[in-house]
C-alpha cells in the first residue's frame, strides 16, 4: 500500500470557496497513466495534476494533468494553482530577480512567471501558445441552441474555434441575462457537434465593474457540466477580443469574470501583446488560495 500526499487549492481568486478547485499531487513518480487517471476520477475535481521531474534538466519539473475523464495536454488553472504549490513548498526557487520557471507539458515547455506583492507571489502568470484559428463556425442556430438560447441572443460576432493549446468554439452572446440563462444541451451535442468538445460562451456586459467579459465554459468532452474558471479558455479568448476589436490597447490587459453561476467567483487576467500587427504573447494568470492537505492510500 502506498500513501500519495497532495494539497487542495482555490486557482484564480483570492478568496476561499471561490475560483476553480484543484488537487497537486507534489510525487508522480511510479504512478501509472491509468492509476493518475482513476485518483483524478475518484477525486472528482475539473482538473487532478502530478508532479514528476523533468525530461530535461533545463527545465523545473514536469507536470500531468487529469480531468474526471482524460488527460489534457496544458491547462490554465493546473499550470497556475501548480506553480503555487511548487513556490508555497520550496520546490523551485522564485523571487522577484528570479521570478520565471519552465514546466513540462503536454504541449511543450510552459514558461511561467510570478509576480510579487509586499515580498510574496501574488499573480501567477502562465505562457500559452500564439493562437490557431479555424474557419467560422456559420451555423448560428446550432450555435444557440447548444446553449438553449436564440440566434437573436448571439452577438454580431463570428462563432469560431480558437486554441493556444486546447480549442474551445467561442460563441459570442449580447446580454449578461442571456448568458446567465445558458443551460447547455448535451443531448444537442452528441448528435450535431461532437467534434466540437469545448464552448465558451461570453458577453462583454459584467457583474463587476473592473472586468472585461462575463464568461461562462462547458466541456462535455472532459467530462465537466461547466468550469468554474478556465485558464486554457482564456489565452484564446483574449486573443478572440483582440482580433475583432473588443479591445484596442497594446498590450491588452483584460479580465475575464467566470464562475459566478456556480457559486465559484473566479478573476481570469489576460495579457496579449502584438507586433506589427500579430499577436506575439498571450499569457494568463491569476492568484491562488491555499486550502489544506490530504493524501490517498493506493494498491
């Protein structure tokens, strides 16, 4: 019988019982795919990641990441709330000289940087991929009724899919009652669109002043109902704001509010960066709350 130790945070808030919940096992090492994906099944959490040692030595650590259902080759809120842990147990050396480590992921090298408030991390904040775009997505009525709602109900903007790592079909609503209205039809899915595993339905109308967009995310294809906060998502969607105008600035510094319909308030921070014209970084970060330890004994 072996013992696996692992710690529960809160991932992008600053507060507890909000934001999206993740486990960090801190030693992968031994465990097999299929035991890493029974432990993120039977935890039950949106995303399960563990901790091995790197690949190559130029870099901190390699990480894995678990939903319920499968493994994800990067997300957003397992990079951060990871980085936290690695930070919180001393097990990779950041300062505000030295603020950048580099993880292992499934897409390759994720550089990740920490910023400091009063001495100590605050935001954390993750490199994704520049964006690949696909052609529009033209059936607006699919589109709507994948969320119960109307084409009358969508914006004035394309429905496409966007990855900087993992893609996401981001659906464009007018109003903050719409979106808060969204129940998303998985019986729709499985028949029309199963190709399609991710939506992201936003609208540029907040609960809070400070913030850009009120998002909400469904991913059927991961096994979760709706993500409470979606670092993944957010790279893309930043890069979705940019591209059709919804934010001018270079850099654009945007704030994506999500999980406010679970219960989960979650504060996304997006950066994108252009040059001549192209997007050349995308980051995403947030803060982190740690909640306690725990472990599980295992065959």
């Amino acid at each position: 019988m072996r013992r696996l130790h692992y710690h529960l945070l809160d991932v992008f808030t600053n507060q507890r019982y909000g934001g999206n919940q993740l486990a960090v096992f801190t030693n992968g090492r031994g465990l097999s795919t299929e035991t890493m994906q029974r432990i993120a099944k039977e935890l039950n959490l949106s995303e399960t990641t563990f901790i091995f040692p790197p690949e190559n030595p130029a870099n901190d650590w390699k990480v894995r990441i678990f939903t319920p259902a499968i493994e994800l080759p990067m997300a957003g809120h397992p990079t951060i709330g990871t980085s936290f842990v690695l930070a919180r147990e001393h097990m990779v050396a950041v300062s505000e000289s030295q603020p950048t480590i580099r993880l292992e992921e499934g897409v390759g090298v994720i550089p990740v940087t920490f910023q400091f408030a009063a001495g100590k991390p605050s935001i954390i904040q993750m490199q994704q991929r520049l964006p690949v775009y696909t052609p529009e997505f033209t059936d607006r009525q699919l589109a709507a009724e994948l969320l119960s709602l109307t084409p009358a109900d969508l914006a004035d903007y394309p429905v496409q899919e966007i990855s900087c790592g993992v893609p996401f079909l981001f659906i464009p609503v007018k109003t903050l009652a719409a979106v808060q209205q969204i129940k998303f039809r998985t019986d729709i899915w499985e028949r029309a669109r199963s190709q399609y595993g991710h939506f992201f339905a936003f609208t540029t109308e907040t609960l809070e002043p400070a913030s850009t967009v009120h998002s909400r995310m469904f991913a059927p294809a991961m096994g979760i109902s709706e993500d409470p906060a979606t670092g993944a998502a957010s790279g893309p969607l930043g890069c979705y704001l940019v591209k059709y105008g919804f934010v001018n600035a270079n850099p654009a510094h945007i704030i994506s509010e999500q999980g406010f319909e679970l219960g989960r308030p979650s504060y996304i921070h997006i950066e994108i960066r252009q040059s001549a014209g192209e997007i050349d970084f995308v980051g995403v970060g947030g803060e982190s709350v740690y909640m306690g330890e725990g472990s599980l004994e295992i065959d």
